[in-house]
C-alpha cells in the first residue's frame, strides 16, 4: 500500500499546538507502520463528495483526515473534530480531466437565490449609475485553455469570471498550478503548460501532484515530513523549474529571481542532479556568509541525507571556508591579515606620506575595493584599471602618491607575512589553474550578487573543468556587500545563460506587492545583463502588511510587542516570528519590545540559528536565508535608516548613490523574510524609505 502525505496535512499540523501535534505525530506513524492496526479508530464519512474519505481520532478530539482506498492512504488534513469534518465536506480528490493530474479539489459552493415579493411603490424612485464593470481577465480563453492550465471543472466558470478584485480570492481555491498559471496570465506573463499523463497512468505520479502529495517510503521520511512543513519547499521543485536544473549551459549560468522565488531551491537541486547525473564527480556548493553555507548544509541533509552516495559528493562551505581549506593543503596555514588592522596601517602610512591630502574614507574605500579588491601589485596595473562606478576624479599625480601609499603597505604585509582575504582567494586561483589539480567537477553559488571580485576569480578557476560546471543564483536587488563589477572581465561571461524566476513561493502577494515600491521594476548588471522585476505572482494571500510611526522609542516598543503578542495568540509559535532592525546599536530596542510580549528573544549571529521557542532578533545584514511566518521591522528612524554615519564616510558621489541602493536593499531583505505577516515601524520623523511602503 503506497503510504502519501499531502501539503494540507502539514500546513494544518502546524496550527495545532505542541501537545496536540504530539498526538498526530504518534497516530500517524502507527498508520504508516500498520494501516490495519486495531488501534486505530478509522471512522467513513458519509457527509462528503467523496466516498474514499475517512477520520481517523489522534484523541479525544482531534481527527485525521485520510483519503483510503484498497492501494493507497493519503494523509490530507488534521484539526479539531468540527473543523476537521467541515474541511472534509468541502473537499474531493479526483483526477484532472486534462492534465490528468490528482488534485485536491475544493468543491465550489452554490448559492440559491431566493426572490421575495414586495408591495410596489409607485413613487418615482431614482435609481443611481451603476459602477462601471471591471474587464475579464480572462475572456479571451476558452473553456479548454483553462483546463490546460489545470483549472478544475468546478471551477471553470469563476475563472472565466474573474476580475482585478476577484482573481487573489479565486486563486485561494484552486490547486496551486493552476493558481499560479492564472496569476501569471493576468501580469501579462505567459506560463508553461502542464505535463499531460495518459488515463492509464497513476495521477499521483504527476509532477504536479507530487509537488502535492509526497509518498513516504519510510518512517524516518515521514518524521521529517512531519517535523518540518517549513522546509517542505527544499523538497519540492516546481516543474517549471526542472529545465533549469537539466539544462546543459554551454557555459557559466545565472539564475535571478526577487526574494522568494526559489533561487536557492533551484542552486540545491542543480547540485543533487549534477551529483546523480555524475557519478563520480564533486560538486561545491558554496555561498559568500558561514551562517548561509550552514543554512545550505542543513537544506541539503533534508533533500538527500538518505542518499549517501550522492550526499557525500557535495561539499556545502563558505566561499572563505574553502579557499582557507585549498590554500592551506597547498601553502600551509595562512596569516590572515583583519581589516581593521590593514585600515589602521593604511591610514598611519597615509599620515607620513608627503603630500596626502585624501579622506580616511576615501583611502579605504580605494584600497578595499580598487587595489585589494582586483588584487593590483604594480604600479602600471593600478595606473591603467578601470576605477567603475568612482566619479572622483584622480589624476596622474594623485595616482603617485596614492599607489605610494599602497605600495607601502603590500611591502608591510609581506614583510609581516599577512595576507587579505583577496590575496587568499588569488594565491588559491592561481595554484589551481597551474596545478591543473581542481578538487571539484562543478561549483554551485547562492546569492551570488554578493560575491566579491577576488571570490568569483577563484571559482572561475573552480569552475573551468567544463563549460558548464559554473551555476550561479542570485537578486541584484539584495546586494548588500559587494560593489558593482564587471563579471565578463574576469571570464564569466552569462550573456544568453540567464534567467529570472517569476513565482513567489514564499512571500504573500500583498507583502511582495509592498517589498518590491523599494526597488525598481528592472536592475542591470554591469554588463547589461537585465532583471526583470515586474510580472513576479506570489501564490497566496496575506494580511496587508503595517507600517507605524510612533511618537517615540517607547511606544514603538508597545505597538510592536503588542503585534507580536497577537501574533501570539493566533496560534503562531514563538520560532516562527522575527524582529529584524538596521544596526546592533538598536537590537535592545527589539528586545524590549520581544520581552513587552512576555516572549523570549535569542539574538542571531553569523554561527547561531533561531532557537525553537524563541523569538528570533538580528540586524538586517543577518536577515538573509532565513524565513518566518510573521516578521518585525524596527526602528525605521530617519538617520537609522539610510544609515547616517555611512552617508558621513562618503568620500565619492558615487558612493552615496551606492550608499542608499545597498540600505534599500536591506530593507527589502528584511521585510521579504516574511511569508505571512509583517509589520514596519519607526519614531517620528522617520526613514524617508517608508514613504515608498506606505504609498
């Protein structure tokens, strides 16, 4: 008997509390291990469309709802006795009339219209102008096109029906293919059809279904279906996206996409296939923090921790954690030189040096991300480079004695036996390309934007074996760390292998709606490589996101632990919820507010994960990989945010520019960590940012 679990069971488990879930949990592996067990009190019920539906009782009052015929058991849904029979009478599986997919159809309810005669009043009555009709999104397919998109028969005609203020509450009660399909059709996007399976085939074989439903082998697949519903997505590819990771690029590849849409999945399963598809090949799975390579090693454990054979070829680090690793088996233990140790030199052989009469900022900012940056040793290299981006002019003999200063201190870090990270990243590139010698067939990058210039020379060189064996993922407009350089100058050259990924997957629409006023409807690389941001659907509904703006930090914190608490109490667990603000200079104000909840805060850093039963606080800069159901930006305040103190180390007038587009940037990391709920705040007068929000 094959033993499936659908995503309504999981999504319905989670809104039980922890004891209750417990109970499911037992129920449900002892239905695995033996569907016939006396034990289990199976109940038919009899007020459905559907004769294969069951109950089955975790207690007293808690049920199961199970879909049961002679060769399947499918979970599809647990809840209170009321609620869980109410679900039941309203739902049916049947297999799609075109695609020939299963699907868990919601049956559409008819309303009766009943008409009551009144006396006439023949007092002349004036009738007011009808509103004008919104247009039809819709109109111009047929019954069949719908079908194809997977639209259930039931409901073909509020499909057809549907308007601009209809089609997100339509979109709630259809399967999520043929939601998606209809909220891409209506931005003007053109989706994909569905695989079509013949009548003879099992519809639980289907792409679609299985995104759906997820038959469990064994108990320990069935606990960590269970255990963790959030991570379900690190499972399920949309079949949309199958080409992407099957494709054979014929050279490096990027994949783009607005936060939520599935960049990392798709990094992860480009990693799973290459390892399957090659027997005998490494792959590098990497990123550019230690906290976002952790959060990767844990996603990939869950994807295939049950096969070794494939799991033990991937290697899930740190772009810096595996450049130490290669430098070190070739050279030896480095010296890493920190950077405010280089800055403090830099500044104290600037201050000795005859005719200096740049800014501290400006010295820094040119040998971070000039001279460290492209890794410039020579004089004629630094007088020729290409300074992108920088619009303070320097001329020959501002050059002399800048390259003066910087000469100085290359000559102290040899002296000292120090090296950057830069020349770390270089020194590994070029032993590898000489050698001849590169430990891995292919090398996978998430969130790419980030990597530096001297980071993606060394996996150039990592990903040199095969001219597909470089696969990059990213979202220009989550660049945070990085200047903007040029790709195709260091051999990466993606003109024609790129594409942006559409589907929110999750973040609902209204906070995607509101995420992306912060950025613009379209971002170009350096080499003109455009994303495109417009036309992203998200596949659910939320509550309109909050933006406050409070008389002072004190009421702030109520108002926001006042949020959190009815987060609270609408079933959210404390995990699920996070408090995100600018800087650690305003992480108290958050835990204050996370205490006024009577909530328990744990603050993250690079290494620290959020603990189960806390509520989760950090800086923006700390926000990426992670996800909650509901999320707290705080302390928005003017001066906060844009940061103040970087706008008064601006040297260059391009780096003001570049100053408000990364603080943009964090903002809209923060506030797309959310998929359900979130709230912005900050004390009067606050970031000029919230303007765009609240427009």
């Amino acid at each position: 008997m094959e033993f499936r679990i659908a995503d309504t069971f999981t999504d319905s488990l989670s809104k039980l509390t922890n004891q209750e879930q417990k109970g499911v949990k037992t129920t449900a592996f002892d239905l695995q291990l033996n569907p016939e067990s006396h034990g289990l009190r199976f109940h038919k019920l009899s007020k459905t469309k559907d004769d294969n539906f069951w109950s089955i009782s975790a207690n007293m009052d808690i049920r199961l709802i199970v879909h049961r015929t002679a060769n399947s058991l499918l979970l599809c849904y647990v809840d209170h006795h009321d609620d869980a029979y109410a679900w039941a009478s309203k739902r049916k599986i049947e297999r799609h009339p075109k695609t020939g997919a299963a699907q868990l159809v919601e049956i559409r309810e008819t309303v009766q219209e009943i008409t009551i005669h009144k006396p006439v009043d023949h007092k002349p009555v004036k009738v007011p102008a009808l509103p004008k009709a919104k247009p039809l999104l819709f109109a111009h397919l047929t019954q069949d096109d719908l079908l194809s998109y997977g639209v259930p028969t039931e409901w073909l005609a509020d499909a057809i029906a549907a308007t601009e203020d209809t089609l997100f509450n339509l979109a709630d009660h259809l399967p999520q293919e043929a939601a998606e399909a209809l909220l891409e059709l209506a931005t003007g996007g053109q989706p994909s059809q569905p695989t079509t399976i013949d009548t003879g085939s099992n519809p639980f074989d289907h792409p679609d279904a299985q995104r759906r439903f997820r038959v469990m082998t064994n108990h320990e697949e069935l606990q960590r279906a269970l255990d963790y519903p959030w991570e379900k997505w690190t499972v399920f590819l949309h079949p949309a996206q199958q080409h992407l990771i099957e494709r054979n690029y014929s050279g490096p590849a990027r994949i783009s996409g607005s936060a939520g849409t599935g960049k990392t999945i798709v990094a992860l399963h480009r990693a799973v296939f290459l390892a399957r598809r090659h027997p005998t090949a490494k792959v590098l799975l990497t990123t550019f923090s230690e906290a976002l390579a952790n959060s990767l090693h844990l996603k990939l454990d869950r994807l295939v921790g049950n096969e070794p054979n494939v799991r033990d070829r991937i290697q899930a680090l740190s772009i810096r954690a595996i450049a130490h690793q290669l430098y070190t088996e070739a050279f030896g233990e480095p010296n890493i030189a920190e950077a405010e140790d280089v800055r403090s030199l830099l500044i104290s052989i600037a201050k000795e040096t005859e005719g200096d009469r740049f800014s501290e900022a400006f010295l820094w900012s040119e040998w971070k991300d000039i001279v460290d940056a492209w890794q410039l040793d020579t004089w004629e290299a630094y007088r020729d480079v290409q300074r992108l981006g920088r619009k303070t002019r320097v001329g020959n003999k501002q050059r002399e004695i800048l390259w003066s200063i910087f000469r100085q201190v290359l000559n102290r870090l040899e002296q000292q036996q120090q090296i950057t990270w830069n020349s770390l990243f270089r020194k590994v590139s070029e032993h590898l390309v000489e050698s001849d010698s590169c430990p891995y067939d292919f090398a996978i990058v998430d969130e790419a934007q980030d990597i530096g210039v001297a980071s993606l020379r060394f996996l150039a060189a990592v990903g040199s074996r095969y001219p597909n064996s470089l696969f990059c993922t990213g979202d220009l407009g989550q660049r945070i760390f990085q200047q903007p350089y040029s790709w195709q100058s260091l051999g990466v050259n993606i003109r024609g292998r790129s594409q942006t990924l559409k589907i929110n997957y999750r973040t609902s629409h209204q906070i995607r709606q509101q995420a992306d006023r912060l950025l613009p409807a379209s971002i170009a690389d350096v080499d003109g490589n455009i994303e495109e941001r417009k036309n992203t659907v998200s596949v659910f509904n939320g509550p309109t996101p909050q933006v406050k703006i409070c008389d002072d930090a004190d009421s702030e914190c109520q108002v926001v632990g006042k949020w959190i608490a009815d987060r609270l109490t609408d079933g959210l667990q404390p995990d699920e919820i996070g408090v995100f603000v600018r800087s650690s200079e305003q992480i108290e104000r958050a835990i204050a507010a996370i205490k006024q909840a009577g909530a328990t805060p744990t603050e993250l850093d690079s290494q620290v994960m959020p603990a189960q039963g806390c509520i989760a606080v950090s800086t923006m800069h700390l926000a990426k990989g992670l996800e909650f159901r509901a999320v707290a930006v705080m302390s928005c305040d003017d001066e906060v945010l844009p940061s103040q103190q970087r706008i008064e180390t601006i040297s260059d007038e391009a780096d003001l520019e570049e100053v408000y587009n990364t603080e943009r940037h964090l903002l809209y990391v923060a506030c797309t960590r959310a998929r359900d709920h979130l709230l912005i705040s900050g004390v009067d007068p606050a970031s000029e940012f919230l303007d765009d929000l609240d427009a």
